[in-house]
C-alpha cells in the first residue's frame, strides 16, 4: 500500500510538471520575475535579543559564579576568568604569565601527570584548558551530563593544583624561542608588532615582546610565584552554562572550590600600566628588499569602550568599512590602490585601544595608498554622512548585535567579562540603544573630536628602492627601525 501510495505521488507531480512546461505558465513567471539590485531586498527585522535566566552568587571565599541552564543538549561547559594578565609580568620576565598559562594544563596537577590527565579526559571525550593573555586568565572545560563530576573535578584539580614540572616548562620556552626566531617572516606580523610600539612605546606591557634573553630570566619559581600571587578564589569569576540541575551544580561547586582558601593580602585593585602614545606624526619604514608590495598600518593612540561616543564610532567603523564603506569604494574599487584597506575605532575594556588603518597595495602605489587613506579619515572629519550611508551603517552594526546572544555560553561570557572589567551588566543594550538613536551630526562629531591627524603615525613595510614616488613626498619625518632580533644566534 505504501508503494502504492508513493506512486500515485509521483504521477501527480509529473502531471504537474508537465502541465507547466506545456503552458508555458513557469517560463512566463520566472520572466516576470526580473532580478533586482542587492539594495532593493527587504529582509524581516531583527529578532529582540533578551538575556536568558542565570543565577548569580558567592562563596563564603569570595569565588563568584554564574549558573545558566540549557538543556537543548546534554553538555555542560564552564569557564574561570582570574585578575591576572601578561601586563602584570616584570619588564625582565616578558613571557613568563603566558608559560604560567600554558603549563598549568600542559603539566598536569600534584594528582593527575600530564599524560593521565590527557587520557581521562579523552575516554570522556572532554576538554580542560588553560592561558594567560595581555588582561584576563582563563580556565575553561566541556565535557557530556553525564561525566560531569568527574570532569568538574580535573577542572579544579588544574586550577587550585597544577604541577609545573621542569620538562613541561622547558618545552615551553624552547617554543616561544621558535617564534622569536620566526618573527620576522611575515610582514603583517611585523606591523602589527612593530606599529604596537610606536603608539605604547616599545617598553609598555600593551606592546613589548618576548626576548631570548626575558626567556632566559624564567625559571619555574617565578612560573610557581606568579601563578600564587593570582590565583585565588576572590580574584576569580567562574560561569557554568549547560544541562544541569541548579541545585546539584551549586553542591558540586561548593564541594569542589568552598575549601580554596582566599588571599588575605589579594588586592582586588590591581595597578595597570600607563599609556601615553610613544610617537606621532611621523612615517616609520621597515625595508625590506625581498617584498614586492607594501604593508602598511597608520593610527593613533584610541579609547575605551566606556567612551560616551562608542556607539557613534561603532557606526563611523561601518561607514568606512567593509563592501559598500567608503574605502573600499573610493581606495579599491574606484583609485585601485589597495588589496586590502580599513581604518577602525578599536577600544579596549580598561585601556586605550587604537585608531588603526592601513592595508596592502603594490610599492609604487604605497604613497598614493598613504595620501588616499589620510584623505578619507580627513573627510569623516569634515563632512556629515549622507543618509544611505547612515542607514547601511546603522543597520549594519543593529543586525550584527543578535551574533553576540546566538549561544547562552556566548551570553554569559558576556556578562562575566562585564563584572571583571567593571562595567553595569546592560552594557550591551545601552550600546544598542545609542546606536539605533544615532545622527548623521553625532558621527562627524565624534570624527572630529577622535580622529587626531596631527596624531597619526605611519609605518610602512617593504621594498624602499620600488616606493617610487618615495615616502619623503608625503612631507614627514621618516625614521627607519631595525628589526634585527637582539641575542639571536
């Protein structure tokens, strides 16, 4: 009957069919339907991003977390944030927080060596991980409903317990001396290091990089020292989102962390490095003889999120940027000088960020790109926005907003980053608000006020002898920087 049933189906369909093409009516519509211009499609508004429930609290030692349940799948993922970060490493020892980072997962605990800890973890198809970047540690595991307390408790045993043997952290240094010794293989990557110091300062926290010679100062009680002086309990934030019970969690949580003793001396003020911008107004240059092209970053010392004008920034980025921006409009597509062009407002949490531009282009047009680019960031400054380009940009960023919720996980990462750094937990939805209430007037505004010509620095990485016309047109100053790695053997 079901064989029956599926024949008659088809026969239907071919009848259908049939009876199009002989009338013609499917030919005639799709003729109707001309195709339009990718500006005349209309899509239905965004979703209203609200949060989800969470739970937060604290423990009698001061550890706060966050619970949020989900139970779409039968996983559960958490995630530690401590007060720590690579800014707060002596000048001497630049490395030594992220092999702290590295070697707390990497060498096992006092229970667990290294290669138990990778073989439970993988009979349980589960993850634990560990690092340390320029402001935040991290501390992070997965793993099914079901393996959750013995997973939550290798979780803590690599936090409130990490080995640090000898081998691990030897294995460590020998690779970041690899990278020292590969640095200077990519010109973006020497830009982006290199342009970091001229705006921080090549001392400052914010840009300095790892030498032979800061490897060679670490040794595992300074990896043991750093790793107590921040991690504790009261200098850590823990989220948890998943399938679980609330009630089980918070048991296992306090079962599993409530003994961790605080810090009785832990400052929960910890003093961050000063920032003042090192250089301005000047082009630097890194020759290169072997490019073919010029890699080139121009900015300024930039703001913070917190800044009153963040949202008018926000929709000056898109202005700018991306297909249908200005520079890609006029700087590629129209002048053909660029491969790759952009200028962003890129704050930071609780530092100054940067106004950074740049892009890649051939070498003889690395002066034009320069003057081209200069030129637009003058004319954000000087002129209102027309309203196609407000409109696109606005609702450029108000539709990008819904990526920052498409996971609970992704939204309480969120909220925990808010607490550390200090900020109210809507942050996000004042954000929106401004930007939906933005003008055209507020823009120019905040261009005016933000985007510091007299400020810009210029560096340039290629082939000097084919930058023709030559750097010394554009009528700056022009140092040159030496890139040689200083110890190299």
């Amino acid at each position: 009957m079901q064989r029956r049933n599926r024949t008659v189906a088809y026969l239907l369909v071919a009848i259908v069919v049939f009876a199009i093409t002989l009338t013609g009516w499917g030919r005639d519509r799709a003729l109707a339907d001309t195709p339009r211009h990718y500006t005349e499609l209309e899509f239905a508004p965004a979703p209203e991003v609200t949060l989800p429930d969470y739970t937060r609290f604290q423990l009698e030692n001061g550890l706060t977390v966050y619970l949020m349940e989900d139970h779409e799948l039968p996983i559960v993922s958490g995630s530690a944030m401590i007060r720590t970060g690579d800014r707060l490493e002596p000048a001497d020892q630049v490395g030594l927080a992220s092999i702290v980072g590295e070697v707390m997962r990497s060498g096992g605990t006092t229970e667990h060596s290294a290669e138990q800890l990778n073989q439970l973890l993988e009979q349980k198809a589960a993850s634990v991980e560990t690092g340390i970047d320029i402001a935040v540690g991290s501390a992070s595991f997965g793993s099914l409903t079901e393996d959750l307390p013995e997973v939550f408790d290798l979780f803590a045993e690599v936090l409130r317990e990490p080995a640090f043997p000898q081998d691990k952290i030897d294995l460590a240094k020998t690779q970041r001396s690899g990278g020292i010794a590969r640095r200077n293989d990519d010109p973006e990557e020497i830009a982006g290091r290199e342009f970091q110091k001229l705006i921080y300062g090549a001392e400052n926290p914010y840009a300095r990089s790892i030498e032979y010679a800061s490897l060679a100062n670490i040794n595992r009680e300074n990896i043991v020292n750093f790793y107590r002086d921040y991690f504790h309990p009261d200098n850590m934030l823990l989220g948890i989102v998943g399938d679980f019970d609330p009630t089980q969690m918070r048991s296992l949580i306090e079962s599993t962390f409530g003994d961790w003793q605080p810090d009785p001396d832990l400052s929960q003020e910890q003093t961050l490095p000063t920032v003042s911008q090192a250089q301005a107004g000047k082009i630097f240059l890194i020759d290169q003889p072997q490019l073919t092209q010029s890699t080139i970053q121009i900015g300024h010392l930039g703001g913070r999120l917190d800044n009153p004008a963040h949202a008018a920034l926000s929709v000056l980025n898109e202005v700018l940027n991306n297909f249908g921006g200005r520079l890609v409009n006029e700087v590629r597509s129209r002048q053909g000088l660029a491969y790759v062009v952009y200028a962003f407002w890129s704050p930071r949490f609780d530092y100054p960020g940067l106004f950074i531009g740049g892009g890649q282009t051939r070498s003889e047009a690395t002066v034009p790109f320069i003057s081209s680019l200069g030129a637009e960031i003058e004319k954000a400054r000087t002129t209102l926005v027309n309203q196609a380009e407000l409109d696109r940009a606005k609702d450029s960023v108000l539709n990008a907003f819904i990526f920052n919720f498409q996971t609970p996980a992704q939204t309480l990462s969120r909220l925990m980053r808010y607490e550390y750094y200090g900020y109210p937990s809507d942050f996000i939805f004042r954000y929106q608000k401004q930007v939906e209430e933005t003008t055209a007037e507020q823009v120019q505004i905040a261009a005016e006020t933000y985007l510091k010509p007299e400020q810009l620095v210029t560096l340039v990485v290629g082939n000097n002898a084919a930058i023709n016309p030559p750097l010394s047109e554009l009528g700056r100053p022009i140092d040159s920087i030496d890139i040689t790695i200083p110890g190299a053997p």
